[in-house]
C-alpha cells in the first residue's frame, strides 16, 4: 500500500512511528483468535463471549432471518446469559470445537441470544421447550431448533457434546428426509405457544377474605417452616412470595405467614446463599438448607431482597436484617454501579473455570491468615471442616447458635462480634486479590428499577441518606439514558450505547420506582413521569381485545407469538405489575380508567389462583388482591416541616398505605385545603375521606388498623 503525506519532513517520523504501532495493535488484535464471527460488533458481555467461537454465530437481526429463509436451513437459536454456569460449560465443549462447529456452520444458520437483552425471544422459545418436553429439562443454556420462518419444532437445554452431535444429525436428516414432520411439529408447537396466554376477562369480582385466607393458606403449606423456602431442593429465595405474606400477616395478623417470612429470612442471611464476606445474594441454593448456592449474583434478585429484608427489619427490627441491608447496599455500590449510577446485571459463577471458587476456603487458608484463637472462633462460627463442607472446601454458612459457640469458646457476645468483624475484613481483603467472576456490565431497566425500589425501602427502613442518594443518582440516570421525552423507554444500556427498544416490565417496574420515588421525597417530577410512562404503555402495550397488556410494544417486529406475561416467579409478571401500578396511581390522579383496568386484570385470575392452589405463582396478584380488599390508606403530609415528619411515618411498614405532600399543596386533588399556617398536618385518609388532621405521627398511626 502506498501512503502519500501531506505534511513536512519534521512530522514525517513521529507519523510513521505511530502509524506503525497502530498498525501492529491491529495485528496483534487480528492474530490474537484463530475466530471471529458476526456477534463481535455487538456489546452484549455474554453474546460476546461467543464472538471468537468456530461456529458462525449471528445476533438475532435481519440478516441472519433472512439468511435463514434465502438459504433455506434451519435455524439454531441458542439462548443464555452471561453468569450462566452451564452455558460456559456448553461452550467450551461444543461451541469451541472445531468438530461441532463444521457441522453447525454447514447444516444450520446459528443464532444466540442474551436472553436478559431479549426476553421476548427467551419466552418464545422456552415455551417450545416447556411444551414440547412436557416442562422438564428446560433451563439455560436454551437450545431451540426452528424453520427458515423461526417456528420451532423442538428445544433443550445443555448437552454434552456427543449428545449435541446426535442432535444435531437428527435433524439434519429430519429437514433432508422428513421435511413434513418438521412442518407438522412447527405448526402444533406455534399453535401451542399462541395459546398459552390465553385467560378469560370476567367482569369484575367481589372480593373476600375468605377466599385471601385461602390464597395465604396454599402458599404458607408449600412452605418449609424449618429451614425457610419452599420445601425440598433446590431453593429459590422468591422474594414476591414472602413480600405477599408479610402484607398478609399485616393486614390479618396471621402468625403462621409472619413464621414462613422469618424462618426464611433468618435462613437465608445466615446460608452460603448469602456472601457472608461481601454482601449480596446468589441466583438460588441447590440444596434444601441454602447451604450450597448456585454462586451467580443477579441484580433482580439483590433488588427485591433488599425490599424484602428492608420491609421486614421495619416489621420485625432484626440486627441480622439490617447486617444484610447494609452489607447488600455495600457491596451494590463497590462492585455493581458505574459512573453515572448505573447497575450492572450480574456477577458470573465461576472463576478461573470453576464455579464458586472466588467464594470458598480452606481450612487452611482459614488458620494461616487469623491468629490461631481467632480462627477456632471462626471455624466454628461459619461451619468450616477440615475436610470441607461442600466438595472438598467450605462455604461460609451459619449452622450453630451464638449460644453455643460462646459457651465453648468462653466468649461474650461482644467479644465474639469483635473476633467476627476483624477476621471477616481479613479474609475479605485476601479474597480481594483472588481472580474475579466475569462481570456483566450492562444496565437494564426493568432490573435498575427492581434495585431502586429496593434503595428506597432500604432509606426508610434505616434513613440512611447514601441510601437515598444513590437512588437518586440512578433514577436520574435511567431518566436521562433510558427515558424518551414521550415516555418510550430504552431496555439496555452499555458502553454509551442504547439499542434495544423496552419491553412491558422496563415501564412496570420503572412506574413503581419513581411513584416510590415520589413517596419518599414528594417530588412531583416523579409522580408525573411515573403516569407519563403509565399512558404509554396503555397507548402501546394494551391489547383491547383480550384485556391484557402485552410483553411487546406495537413498534416491535413481530415474532412467531406475541407474549403475554401473566403469572409471577422470581420476577413479578409484567401485568401483575402494572395492574399494581394502575391501582396505585388511581389514588393519586383522578383518571377511573386506571381503577377499572386494574380491576378487570385482577378479576381475571382470582379463579386460576384459588382453582390451582398455586399461589406462589401468582403472589404478586394476591398482593393486589389484599390492597382491593383493605382499602388504601393515602396519608396526606403537609407543611414545612414534611420531611421530618415523613422519615418518622415511614420507619414503620405499612402495606396499602400511599403518601402525598410537600411544604405545599401541589397539584393533586387530595391534597387541595390542606395547608395550615404554620403548621405542618398529617391526614389519614381512605377514598378521599380523611379523618381529623393531627400533628403527630403516633396520633397518625393510631388511626390506622387492617385488623
């Protein structure tokens, strides 16, 4: 190649030099991989991991669907997340192979999937599995098999690398010799997928509280009162499920419901699903005494229990709940947030290929970093053996009482919290320099919002105000990065890049953080954007003809179904959200359509929940359900000394109760004729009639009760 310059001979030499040295950065960047294939202009981290495989992954776009059909091939759509265990095992031992790859690149167009950027293919595709297998063996990663036209005709999970060659001649000769079963499967396996989301609107219902006290019965008998969580193994921490029974403990002063929360809360801060070192919980815990956790760390999850564990310190006032409180805070703020006050979407599993190994000891390891009194203590204190409490090494857990190891070691408590404090800062900071998990450093909405709401009930669970500022920092993050002045939202964020237009729990999980938002603060900017986002979604999202909202918005291209998330899991379903939403924000604006939407999508599912007996799937419906019943409470604060008075009403839990207010009157309708001079008054209302004002927030509190 031949170079012409422009410049002076002066300037000739420092040129060359640098022209060389970028020119033996991209040789050595070209060199670096045998493979490169079309997922590296994308930025998702675990799409991105793919991107130097020998197979010929594409992203899911316009060019790989078309490629699909102009050739004629099958597709392989392989769906995973970032911090998944067994989508790396996958990988290393099929998708890395040059074997594998050869066949894959020959007979199909491969496609991955983040499914944490794009849930709405995950549902998909899952669905295929969970029809076509009869609900077993579907997880991630997910391995589906479709037409040119993206119909699936069959879908699995992990599979081992001979299994995975089996597969993948077995459909080879399918779409070579049997095309017409394909087609058949593809089009029972669409029709099945259409239909799952299909639930009669019934008018509305009245409610009971007896058909409650069946709802929290079915959930509280799953539940094991011993160690906490459902029974049996693995265990998932499903955050909604307690978040339902302690309102329902609240609301009806059921024991058994606030038993379930607390024999689950306890077990879990004192389990190995918990960093007892850095905070913060991982995805589940594969036994049934949340002893051996699956170690990924997910921002969905750390959001929710950061509300749970907030809400219950309020109910119950537990040091051991504020120890995670703060801790979970601690370890969002060092390891999970960037610059702007963003939050990344997870901590992988594994380390230097294994999984769990940044978290685990050796008792060795254990008595050459203490002093040799310090580390019997500690030994005891988190269950360590010399032999190891979990495949040859240890899981710091809890499973002896303080009582007990005070009496062996002669110990007070407070020389045995000094003994735990100072040992756990060391073997923190030696863990420190270990090989990090791979962090995933996207920032999606719907899970921001999650943590926000968490951040919020974490400041008024204790007032610390870093609390507040940091969700404060990360509401005005996602407003500026994620938010569009008519209200249309963004689904991922990463390297300055916004790609993927949002879906229905973005906006769900969005509206409720900046209604909690408002409730702490009384800054009306957040209320208005929470109903800004709200009449978006119904202009985009609702669906007249069924009554529901629907996952994807109608600026979407469509897929072979179009999703609805109706029942709740670790996540709250999407329409649940919303309908949470719609009859929170009833109360504050006076739009009856909101009130009236809310209520058909309840009355919908009062009949699956009780006819199942499945509350657990439906758990944040039944939290809707308790809130129609006991009327909400809006407790109107107004004067200028509001924010002292609002901390003290907010140090209690209440559930069903909205705040409104301001030095002012604002804008809203309940809280016109409200201000007195000088004075600054708490109302306690129900549908607008407010009972006498008073000054105190005790004397407020006394004109509260559910039971």
């Amino acid at each position: 190649m031949k170079i012409h310059f422009l410049f002076r001979p002066r300037f000739l030499c420092p040129l060359l030099l640098t022209l060389l040295m970028l020119q033996c950065r991209m040789s050595s960047q070209q060199t670096d991989h045998t493979y490169t294939n079309h997922l590296i202009n994308e930025n998702s981290p675990y799409l991105l991991q793919h991107a130097h495989n020998p197979v010929e992954w594409y992203p899911w776009d316009e060019e790989a669907l078309s490629k699909a059909k102009s050739e004629n091939k099958m597709m392989i759509i392989s769906i995973g997340y970032a911090a998944c265990h067994w989508c790396h095992v996958m990988e290393h031992e099929s998708f890395e192979d040059d074997t594998v790859a050869a066949q894959m690149n020959e007979l199909f167009i491969n496609i991955k999937v983040d499914r944490e950027e794009r849930p709405d293919i995950d549902d998909v595709y899952m669905t295929a599995c969970q029809l076509a297998s009869g609900g077993r063996g579907c997880g991630w990663p997910l391995n589906a098999f479709a037409l040119p036209d993206g119909r699936p005709v069959w879908a699995g999970t992990y599979f081992p690398k001979d299994q995975w060659m089996n597969v993948l001649k077995q459909f080879s000769d399918m779409w070579q010799n049997d095309k017409e079963k394909l087609l058949d499967y593809a089009e029972k396996l669409t029709s099945g997928i259409q239909q799952q989301d299909q639930i009669v609107m019934g008018a509305p219902q009245d409610l009971h509280l007896g058909d409650a006290n069946t709802m929290a019965a079915a959930l509280i008998s799953k539940v094991d009162m011993d160690r906490g969580g459902r029974k049996g193994a693995p265990k998932f921490p499903m955050p909604t499920n307690y978040l339902y029974l302690l309102d329902y403990h609240l609301m009806t002063g059921s024991s058994d419901a606030l038993k379930a929360v607390e024999v689950t809360l306890d077990h879990m801060a004192n389990g190995g699903i918990y960093d007892q070192l850095g905070g913060g919980f991982a995805r589940y815990s594969t036994d049934q005494d949340w002893i051996a956790p699956h170690f990924e760390k997910m921002m969905y999850d750390n959001g929710q229990l950061l509300s749970l564990y907030s809400k219950a310190y309020q109910v119950f006032n537990t040091p051991l709940y504020r120890k995670v409180i703060e801790e979970t805070v601690e370890w969002l703020r060092r390891e999970m947030t960037n610059e702007e006050g963003g939050f990344y979407s997870s901590l992988d599993a594994d380390s230097e290929g294994v999984e769990g190994k940044f978290y685990v000891w050796s008792a060795a390891e254990i008595d050459s970093l203490l002093p040799e009194g310090d580390a019997d203590v500690y030994k005891d204190y988190f269950t360590i053996k010399s032999h190891g409490n979990w495949e040859e090494t240890n899981i710091l857990f809890r499973d002896l009482a303080e009582a007990q190891i005070l009496k062996k070691h002669a110990l007070t408590s407070e020389e045995l919290n000094r003994i735990i404090e100072r040992s756990n800062k060391t073997l923190f900071q030696f863990r420190s320099d270990r090989i990090r998990p791979g962090l995933d450093d996207k920032v999606l909405t719907s899970w921001n919002s999650l943590m926000l709401t968490g951040l919020l009930d974490a400041y008024k669970a204790t007032h610390e105000s870093n609390f507040l500022d940091m969700a404060l920092k990360n509401a005005a993050f996602l407003k500026k990065h994620m938010m569009k002045a008519d209200g249309q939202l963004w689904r991922n964020f990463k390297d300055g890049q916004v790609k993927i237009n949002a879906f229905l729990d973005d906006y769900a999980f969005l509206i409720e953080a900046f209604t909690n938002l408002y409730q702490v603060t009384f800054q009306p900017q957040w209320l208005n954007d929470a109903k800004k986002l709200t009449d978006y979604t119904l202009q985009h999202f609702f669906d007249d003809s069924t009554g529901f909202f629907n996952y994807t918005s109608d600026l979407d291209p469509p897929l072979v179904a179009r999703k609805k998330e109706l029942g709740d899991n670790v996540i709250p379903g999407s329409n649940s959200a919303m309908a949470r939403n719609l009859n929170l924000l009833s109360h504050y604006f006076d739009q009856s359509e909101y009130g009236e939407i809310s209520d058909a999508l309840l009355s919908a599912f009062i009949g699956p929940i009780l006819e199942s007996g499945q509350t657990s799937f439906y758990s944040n419906w039944a939290r809707l359900y308790l809130e129609k019943l006991h009327t909400t409470y809006e407790i109107a604060i107004v004067g200028s000394g509001y924010s002292k008075t609002l901390r003290k009403m907010q140090q209690s839990y209440l559930p069903n109760a909205i705040y409104m207010g301001g030095a002012e009157e604002g804008d809203l309708s309940l809280l016109q004729d409200k201000l007195q001079a000088g004075k600054t008054m708490i109302y306690v209302c129900q549908n607008k009639v407010c009972q006498l004002p008073v000054e105190e927030p005790s004397a407020a509190l006394n004109q509260i009760t559910y039971f």
